[in-house]
C-alpha cells in the first residue's frame, strides 16, 4: 500500500513539474488607486475615472489577468508600505508591471488631478499610459 502511494505521489510531482516548466512567466499590469479613508468628491471622481477608463478601454486584458485595477486605502494597516513603496503623498494611480512575481517597473499617473475636470482629457491619458505598461509585459 505504501509502495503505490509513494509511485503515485512521484507520478503527480513528475506531472505538476512538467506542467510547472512549461508554464510562461507570469506577467501583470496593476492599476493600484490610492486612497485614505477620508474623501472628497474629488477623490472618488478620481477613482470613478480611473476605474472606468481601465475598465473600458482594457476588457481582454482584465478578463484574461494580465491587468487588474485596484483600489487601496493606505491608511489600512496592512497597506501602509505603499506610502513608502511609491513615495505617495496624496490621492493617485500607480501602474506596476510584475514578472514572476517581481515589479519591473512602475510609475505615479500624477497628471490625473491636472485632468479631473476634463473627462476626455483623463480617460485619454490613462489609456494611454496603461497601454504603454502593457506593451512590456
């Protein structure tokens, strides 16, 4: 009995191995919104453009995993390294590209309270900016 179920852990090692080295290394654009608990409606318009200029714009990309938007309150314990991570200082959108579960690269899409006021002018400039992430994923 032990015999069989030693053979077929090794079996399913071997299998999980395989399947593992095939795989490709796994590729992602996070769009993290930064938030503190405390909002004006300036803050949640910024998150409402962000969120829909992601979400509109990138569909294949959020139904396949490559990208995925977030949104963070860093006064939450357990999201206070962000603060220190992307030098926050006030309410913003950061894309990260991660590789095998390391950031590559990132950048602080500041400009969004330049272009609040201006609909178009924003979701252009997050589209924009996402799509260059993507391309280096």
């Amino acid at each position: 009995m032990f015999r069989k179920l030693f053979l077929a852990l090794c079996i399913l090692g071997f299998i999980t191995v395989s399947f593992a080295a095939d795989k490709p290394s796994a590729e992602k654009v996070y769009a993290y919104y930064f938030h503190g608990s405390v909002r004006c409606s300036t803050c949640f318009k910024l998150e409402q453009y962000s969120k829909e200029a992601i979400e509109s714009n990138f569909k294949p990309e959020l139904a396949s995993g490559k990208l995925e938007f977030r949104a963070v309150n860093i006064e939450e314990k357990i999201n206070a390294h962000f603060v220190n991570d992307y030098q926050l200082y006030t309410k913003t959108l950061v894309l990260s590209l991660v590789k095998d579960g390391r950031e590559i690269k990132s950048k602080n899409l500041n400009k969004i309270w330049e272009f609040v006021g201006n609909k178009d002018k924003f979701m252009a400039y997050i589209k924009e900016e996402a799509a260059n992430f993507l391309k280096d994923s």
